[in-house]
C-alpha cells in the first residue's frame, strides 16, 4: 500500500511526538511504499524567518532518519521541491466550495478566538489534499483531530471525479493509535501549546534536569502510591519492559520510596531508549551532504510519481 505522511518543520520533536505519530508511521515503512514528507510550505503559515526554516527542514530530516525511517525502504523529500503539488492545488481549488474551507477546524478555531487567519491557513486544507493525492496514496495515518483533513480530501476528489471524471486515487485515514498517553513535565498532555515537553535530542544533562523537575504531589515518602493516573509512572512505562513495569508497581504499592526515584528511573530508561537514535543523528551530523542527496533522490522519485497524477489531472480538467 502507498502510505502518506508529512511532518511540519516549526520545531523540534518531543516524547509526545514520537509515540503518538513518528514512531508509528516509521514503522509503516516495514511492509508499505511509504511516501514521508518535510512540509515547509505549510509551516509558512507559522514561521517567517527563512533561515530558522532552513534549518528546521534539516533537522526534520536529521530527526527521521535517526529515529530508524530508511531511504531504501521509504522515499522522504521537501515538499516545496515538488511544483506539482502546487500546481494540483489551484486545479483543486478552483471546485472548492467555500462553506468547505469554512467549516475546517484551523481557520474556524481561530476566527472563532478572535485571532488574524490569512489566506494560506484558510487554503491549508487544499494544499493538503494535494499533497495526499499527488502520489496515489492509499492510506494516510493521522491523530484523531485530523481526520477530517482526509475527509476534506476525499471531498474534493470526489467532487473534481463528478466534474470531470475518475482522475485520483481515493485515500483512507489510518487513526493512529492513542493508547500511550504521554503526559508532561506538569502532568497534562505533552504539548507545545502547555511549554511542558522533554525533547527526543539535545543535551543529556539538560534533559535529565528537566525531567528532575517533572511536578509531583506531596505525599510522604512512606506512603503507598497508586501507579494508576500517575504521570511519573506513565512515562517510565513508555520505555520499560514488562517485568521492570510490574517491579515499579510494586514499588508504588509498597512505599518507602521517594518520587526522585522514579525520575532517575524515568531518565535512565529513557536516555537508553534513544540512545541509539542520538547516536545516529550525531553520526548523520558529520555527513550532511549525504542527508541532502537522501532528501534529492526522494524528491526526484516523487515527482515521478506527482508528474503522473498532475499530467492525468491536467488532462481531465483541459489544461494540456
């Protein structure tokens, strides 16, 4: 199956972002022709400093090839590199309703709060769609709140299909699965938005000091603790196994313990978990020049595949 997945370059990736979404469509590449994209055009809705975006776009690619995504089995590349999907976004917009952009959640959330939407967040969904559709994807793993992008995008393939006939392949939403909780370093959902994420590079020291500071209750330290709904607890289970689960349960059950103890517990566990991933990453900072030919060769094979579907859509709509 083709799978499709973008990550947006504003900033760098957190334990949240790993294993709620990267982790998962990394390991889609196993048994998939997975498509991965670096989306710098649509973070220019958010970021104006040209070279902060440069160097965002560099470390995404840093950062996914790190974490384990292999270009001999996945095709990753920038998606301003690919002119086609810009020019399958005005063939898109062009039969695009307006009470459709209307209703999608970013545009609508910020009017209704009262901030500034420009036309690029308004426009955000078409741009996306195209996205989906110049490579015949089959199936794009997506959170929950952004299901209704694939619904957007079914939309308009739909209604680009009714007008002018079969011209896309029709893509599903794979729901990525939530089940890991990932709490903050205050306890509510690791989030940009809350300033409470532990990030999956950087300093080791910075990172131990930071979860040294994850806040905690002020039960004594003899106390039984139930594990249940503790943060400290649902991150350590993040990385450690079965049996050392069941050993830290136990531990919260019995008492005697203090909570600074779980959080040498949480950083060890978690320094060796991606250990290997900074070592890579360190690696691949050495040879950058391999990093941008990996990001060359992905880009020439997806225009391959977004030239194809351009060249049908053209042809559909009468503009070749």
């Amino acid at each position: 199956m083709r799978v499709l997945s973008g990550i947006q370059p504003t900033g760098r990736p957190h334990w949240g972002n790993y294993f709620g979404a990267i982790r998962q469509y990394i390991d889609l590449q196993e048994n998939n022709d997975g498509f991965y994209f670096i989306a710098d055009l649509h973070a220019l809705t958010t970021v104006r400093d040209p070279a902060q975006l440069r160097e965002n776009v560099l470390n995404a690619a840093l950062d996914l090839l790190a974490l384990g995504l292999d270009p001999n089995k996945a095709t990753l590349f920038v998606q301003s590199r690919i002119p086609e999907v810009t020019e399958l976004t005005w063939l898109l917009l062009t039969g695009t309703p307006m009470g459709l952009l209307e209703r999608c959640h970013a545009y609508k959330d910020k009017k209704e709060r009262g901030l500034p939407a420009d036309a690029g967040l308004f426009t955000y969904p078409v741009l996306m769609a195209a996205d989906i559709l110049a490579y015949d994807s089959q199936i794009v793993p997506v959170g929950a709140d952004q299901v209704q992008h694939i619904e957007v995008c079914r939309d308009l393939a739909g209604s680009f299909h009714h007008t002018y006939g079969e011209t896309f392949v029709m893509p599903k939403a794979k729901t990525l699965d939530v089940g890991a909780k990932v709490p903050g370093t205050d306890g509510q959902k690791m989030s940009k938005s809350y300033d409470n994420t532990l990030p999956l590079f950087g300093d080791v020291k910075k990172i131990r000091k930071q979860i040294m500071r994850i806040v905690t209750d002020s039960r004594p330290m003899e106390d039984p603790k139930d594990p249940e709904g503790d943060h400290l607890f649902e991150l350590y289970q993040l990385f450690a196994g079965p049996d050392e689960v069941a050993a830290m349960v136990e531990k919260y059950r019995a008492g005697g313990f203090g909570y600074g103890e779980i959080k040498k517990a949480v950083a060890e566990v978690s320094e060796a978990h991606f250990a290997p991933a900074r070592e890579r990453r360190e690696e691949l900072e050495k040879d950058l020049d391999s990093v941008r030919d990996i990001l060359d060769a992905g880009a020439v094979r997806a225009r391959e595949v977004a030239g194809a579907v351009l060249d049908r859509a053209r042809s559909a709509c009468g503009v070749r």
